[in-house]
C-alpha cells in the first residue's frame, strides 16, 4: 500500500467514525428531550401569575385571582 492509501484509510476511518457519534448524539439527545406541549401560555394582567391551559382554549380564568385572560401571542 502507498503512502497516500493509508493517508486516505485514515482520514476515512476517523471521519466515519466522528459521524457516527453525531448521529449517537443526536439520537440520544431526542430520546431524553422533552416533547413540546401544545398547552397555550397565560399571563394574569391582574397578579403577573404566568400559567397554561389546553390549546382549545381562547381564554382562561387566573387561579390566582380569577381574573379572565387572553393567550400570550409569541
């Protein structure tokens, strides 16, 4: 074998082996992730309490101080 064989051998091992502990990484990484909750986000006018409620609703009612709020728009 030539210089240049084993110089290319190398670089593909070391490269092959650099993308898959990318690919384990990112694989591991989504596992443990937590999924996205699809809950809307409220900010009472009212008091300041931050809370969520489900996705269907338009407004919610503090549980702080009761007080109706809309959805916070990001």
């Amino acid at each position: 074998m030539s210089i240049s064989n084993l110089i290319l051998t190398y670089v593909v091992i070391l490269l092959a082996g650099i993308s898959g502990l990318g690919i384990y990484t990112e694989l591991r990484r989504r596992r443990f992730q937590p999924t996205p909750t699809e809950d809307r986000i409220f900010r009472c006018r009212k008091c300041g309490y931050v809370y969520t409620d489900d996705p269907d609703v338009d407004r919610s009612r503090c549980s702080q101080c009761g007080r109706m709020n809309e959805a916070i728009e990001f």
